[in-house]
C-alpha cells in the first residue's frame, strides 16, 4: 500500500489527507451514521454479502436510504481495492445522515456522506494467540439498539478504555447478569466440551465471524450452542475466546486477573486452524 492511502469520499477519489467533511454533518455533530469494517485477504472481501447485508439492515434501522445497492458497493469496494493495491487489508465504511442544520429531527432531504478506506491488516500477534488475552467483565451501560453498528461508539470507547486500564484488551459485557459480547466482539465460551455463545438480540451486533465460528464448528461436528451465558457460567468457563473481524478468534487466559483455562484451550486449538484454513481458501481463489 502506497503511503497515502486514496479514499472515496461522495463519488470523489482523494489521497486521506485531502478528505474533508463539513462540520455540520450528522456524523460529526451527532454520530448519526452507521459504519461497516470488512477484512481483504489477498484480493477477495471476507464475507462481502453478509457484510452489506448488515450495512443494509443498520441504515434500515436508522430509517436512512441506501445509497448504494450491493452491486454498487461491491463496484466501489473493488476500486478502492484496485486503487490501493497491497496484501491483506481492511475497508472501513461509513454513511451518515449527511450535513444539515443542527436539528435532532432529520433533515427533509438527507444528502448521505458516503466514506470508503483501506487499513493494513494485521494478522494476530502470535505471541497474544499463544498465551491468550486479558479481559475484565464490566457491567453493559450501552443502549438498546446494540445490533445496530453505529458510529456512535462512546459507550464502547469508555468500555474498552477501563480495560486498558486495568491492563486488559477487552471488557466483556454483562446486561441483568447475562453476558453480551465484548467492547468491540463477540464471546464465546466452552463448557464441558460444548460451544456456546449468546444468541442475536438488540443488545449485541450479530458479528460475522461469530457466524463463521458457528458454521465452521457446526459443519466438523463440534457441539454449539446459541444459548445465554450467564456471568456465573462465564466466570466458571473451560475456555473463553472473542471473535471480531480484526482479532479472529482470540483466546481469553485471564478474566479480571484470573487464569482460565490453563491457556489457550484444546476446542479453540480445534477452531483456530479450522479458520485459518478458511482465510488461506479465500486468498488462493483470489489468486487463482
Ligand atoms: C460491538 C461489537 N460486537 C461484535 C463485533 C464483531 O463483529 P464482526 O465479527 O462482524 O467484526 C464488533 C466488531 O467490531 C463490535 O464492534
């Protein structure tokens, strides 16, 4: 990837630096937008219809047009990647409201402000996958709209900076005693040999790799479940991991400074191979 990335901004395409938005747009004054981080591995976009499927149903749920359909965001993904070629990378994409005068109630005719970039992917530190990760549990103080993947991440930023302050790399979340999902992931946990993890509600995102975690257990005969977790059964878990687009699926060692496990546990040994075989299969089509 060269050093300056090229974005698209509103149908234009402009080195980072020069991409600009006016300070009245929703997404600047309100976090009025939604937003979408898909992972590249080689050319090809991990998951790309379940991915605009979800930007579809957020912008649904935020009663905002469309812009664009699947077609064309899948045209304007494949330009940005073509205009910034390099390995494995991520696309971030927003869409706001747009710019208007500051009122709560929408505008009556929304210009959306359509964003598109490229960040380099890194995959996870194998050090951190060999000895796991920290996690604290802290109570869910978010909304009741969590399925919605919104910009508007202060209850996560506030989340996710207590765990790093309590030398953690994520808050795994907790609503009326039952467990969500993680600042910016999804749990899962292993008991007596059997996955399980929360099912879709309003009080999480539905996250693509949780998906693909399922699907990939499910299709090798590993037992799972999509059931609640209450704190209680995540405290007394075998092993814990969250899922993200970004992290994979990373195994949790140590929950509010205790061990769990003794490590990296055998059923995320099981998965964890079972999803890298998954990624190498997208690359070397993409390379085909
Ligand atoms: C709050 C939250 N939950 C779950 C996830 C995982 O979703 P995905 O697997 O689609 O990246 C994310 C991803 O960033 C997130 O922010």
């Amino acid at each position: 990837m060269s050093a300056e990335p090229t974005v698209h901004l509103n149908g234009e395409w402009l080195p980072l630096s020069q991409a600009r938005v006016p300070v009245l747009d929703r997404g600047f004054i309100f976090g009025d937008g939604v937003y979408e981080v898909i992972p590249v591995y080689g050319r090809r976009p991990f998951r790309l219809p379940q991915h605009l499927a979800r930007l579809a149903r957020s912008l649904e749920a935020i009663r905002l047009e469309p812009p664009l359909d699947a077609p064309g965001w899948t045209a304007l993904i494949d330009e940005l990647l073509a205009r910034n070629p390099g390995g494995d990378r991520s696309v971030y994409l927003q869409v706001t409201r747009g710019p208007a005068s500051r009122d709560h109630a929408f505008p009556r005719a929304p210009a959306p402000t359509v964003f598109a970039m490229v960040s380099p992917l890194n995959p996870p530190d194998p050090a951190l996958l060999e000895e796991g990760a920290a996690a604290v549990v802290l109570e869910d103080i978010r909304w009741s709209r969590c399925d919605i993947k919104s910009v508007n991440l202060l209850a996560n930023i506030l989340l996710r900076q207590q765990a790093v302050e309590r030398g953690a790399l994520e808050a795994i979340l907790v609503r009326d005693g039952q467990v969500t999902e993680g600042a910016a992931s999804n749990v899962f946990i292993v008991r007596d040999g059997e996955i399980r993890t929360p099912p879709t509600s309003r009080f999480m995102l539905p996250g693509i790799t949780r998906d693909l975690v399922l699907e990939l257990a499910r299709a090798h005969g590993l037992p799972c479940r999509e059931a609640p977790v209450s704190e209680a059964e995540l405290r007394g878990a075998d092993e814990i991991w969250i899922t993200s687009s970004t992290r994979e699926v990373l195994p949790v060692t140590r929950l509010d400074g205790r061990p769990v496990g003794g490590g990296p546990g055998p059923v995320w040994r099981r998965i964890m191979p079972l999803y890298q075989e998954y990624k190498r299969n997208l690359r070397e089509a993409a390379e085909a």
